[in-house]
C-alpha cells in the first residue's frame, strides 16, 4: 500500500498535502465499458510453485536475472511488444497473474519481477539499499538484460510498483512508450514539506506509514500474528479511510478473528503469498516506507518536473488513496493534469477498492490493452 507521493500498500495517494499548485481543469471520469471475451481470465488453483495456477497460468517463465547488484526473480509469458508489470506492497509478481496470462493471449510480451526486498529476489540488508534510484536501477537493468532489441517499452504499475513508475518516467522517459498506473497519482515534490513530518501532524504516530519507520518493531508484531493473517488484513482492507496501526493492537481485530476472503482472493492465493513471505519477511517491502524521506532529498533535483509520457490512469472509488482528503479535487480539478501534460484518460471504477487488479482483472486487462493497442 502507498501515499500520494510515495507507495506502499495504501499510502499513494496521502502526499495530497504536498501539492504546491493549484488545480483548475476537469479530467473527464469514465466508467468501463462492456469488456472483450478474450480478456477474460480464470482464478487460479496451484497447488506447488512449478505449476502455479490454472491451465492458462502453467507455461508462464520463471528466470532469475542478475540486475543492478542483486538477483532478481522474473515471471514472463508471451512475445511481441514487453509490457512490464511493477507490483505494490505487500505483493508479488504474482499480483500480475491474471494480466500476463491476458495480454499474452494478446501479442505481448509480459514481464513481471518480484522486487527488491520481496519474494525470490535478492533482499539486502541496509535500509537505505531501497531508495528510488535503487528501484530504478533495478528496472533500467532488467530492461536492458531482457528488452536489449526495444528502446522503449510499455509500463504498469500498482501501489508502489505505481511509485516506482512515476520515478522511472520522471527519470528516464527515453526508456517508456506509455504508462498505466493503478491507484497512486504522481504528485510533484514540494521543497518545503517532509514527507513524515505531513503525516504525522495529520494522522499521528499510529499511521501505518509512521509505524513503519522504526526498524524491526513492526516486522515483530507481524511476527506474533502470523504472516498469512497480516497478508489477509491487508489483502481485504476496504475501509476507504487510512490504516492505523496501533503499538501491540495489530489491525484492531481479536486474534483468533475469522477473516473472510473476498470472491477475487483464494486461500490457494494467500497461501502462495504467505509461502514467499515466510521465506523473505516483510522488512524488504517495508525498507520502502524507511526511505520516504531519504527518496524526498534525492529527488531535489526534480522539484518542479513532469511526467513526460502518454500516461492512463485507473483507481477504485473505494481506494483509501482515492479517498485522501485532497485527491478527488487533484485528480478533477486540474492538479493532476499540470503535473503529467500527457495524461490522457482518468478511469474511476465504481465499488472497488486498492487491489483494483486483482479484484477486477477483466476490466484492468481491457482498459491496459485499449491504451497500448494505440502506440
């Protein structure tokens, strides 16, 4: 989850506060349409790593590529045209599943990396081995190790995987055709606000955002409840509020509280998570948060800069990130539009919530081709 400037499972969207600008100009919502058979996809059924999935999901790659220092897991179907999927936190390439599947099926090359920190790719040990320009390098080299023969590809990005996107352009938009960014907005960096010293005069210290900050601490409360529970609390949230995260009370819930899983998420899909999230913990994906504001001094040198690719745009009305106080106005009233020139569409979809690819993966699937398929 992620905030406005900065990702993480729900916090994208929060750095709202941030903006420095003013907005003025309306970008048209619009709801999806009717959606094309073949962008259908089936929920899977693994039952062990080497055969994840349905019989659509069987003959997706698996490869580890050495890239910027690290090695890094790569799951990829299909060829044509590289789409690269950049996922959010606390996921996996496998949060992508339903769209490799897709837009294989469809002429492209999908190409889906776990992280660093996360999954079956490399994790160091150093907070500050997790800054933007380490994600990018990750990127930049991956691109180069597997799209030698494309100067630009094609980029979709959720929750930090969005984050890390928007940095990716904003640094390197020689190397990207076009975006699709899920659930967090790019917001400009603003010279005269700390990311954390935002959030908690506005939250206070139990945001989950700020919980993070402090090496080790929240990583053992996770500990105490269980990986596959704190995979569940957060796969499930829907309350279009922030998450808080109070010291020793978890998700607020009691212990042995039941969670029931939503028609889109399987025990089957919180068991291959949780199998990955045992081996690797969750602090390489929560080293992100610790970087906040290491990220906001690293990117002085871009302070007033644009998002200069064609760029469209889908978040859940029911996204906590959608709705932080600020967002809806940035997004309508022209804030977003100033900040990235090339936006050209804002798709807003009625009754869904941050894991807007999982739980609505035909619509996801249709609305990324539709973009691409013009370039």
């Amino acid at each position: 989850m992620v905030s406005c400037n900065f990702p993480g499972t729900f916090s994208a969207c929060l750095l709202v506060f941030l903006l420095a600008f003013s907005v003025n100009k309306q970008i048209p919502q619009v709801q999806p349409s009717s959606f094309l058979p073949f962008l259908t996809t089936q929920k899977p059924q693994h039952k062990e790593e080497k055969n994840i999935g349905s019989s659509m999901e069987e003959d997706i790659q698996h490869k580890v590529v050495n890239v910027n220092g690290i090695n890094m897991h790569v799951a990829e179907k299909g060829q044509g045209p590289l789409i690269l999927f950049i996922h959010g936190f606390p996921l996996l390439w496998y949060s992508w599943r339903h769209q490799i599947t897709a837009l294989a099926s469809l002429g492209y090359r999908a190409v889906a990396p776990d992280l660093r920190g996360y999954g079956d790719t490399d994790a160091p040990a150093e907070v500050p081995s997790y800054t933007c320009l380490h994600l990018v390098g990750d990127v930049i080299a991956l691109l180069d190790a597997v799209a030698a023969d494309q100067e630009k590809v094609f980029v979709v990005g959720h929750d930090w995987g969005a984050l890390i996107a928007w940095y990716l352009c904003l640094f390197r938009p020689d190397r990207v055709k076009a975006l699709v960014n899920l659930s967090v907005v790019f917001n400009p960096r603003n010279p005269n606000m700390k990311p954390l010293q935002v959030f908690k005069a506005v939250y206070g210290d139990d945001y989950y955002i700020c919980r993070f900050q402090e090496p080790g601490e929240i990583e053992a409360e996770f500990a105490q409840m269980g990986t596959e529970t704190v995979l569940k609390e957060f796969l499930t949230y829907r309350n279009p509020g922030p998450l808080f995260l109070p010291k020793g009370k978890g998700f607020g819930h009691p212990p042995d509280a039941q969670i029931a899983l939503p028609s889109w998420l399987s025990e089957e899909d919180v068991k291959y998570y949780a199998s990955k999230y045992e081996k690797a913990g969750f602090t390489g994906g929560i080293n992100y948060y610790r970087n906040i504001e290491l990220n906001w001094e690293l990117l002085a040198p871009w302070t007033g800069a644009q998002i200069k690719v064609p760029v469209k745009f889908i978040v859940g009305d029911l996204d906590l990130t959608y709705n932080a106080p600020g967002t809806k106005d940035y997004i309508n009233k022209g804030g977003f539009k100033k900040a990235v020139p090339l936006l050209e569409e804002v798709i807003v979809m009625e009754g869904v919530g941050h894991f807007i690819n999982e739980e609505k993966p035909d619509e996801v699937n249709k609305h990324i081709y539709n973009f691409f398929q013009k370039f």
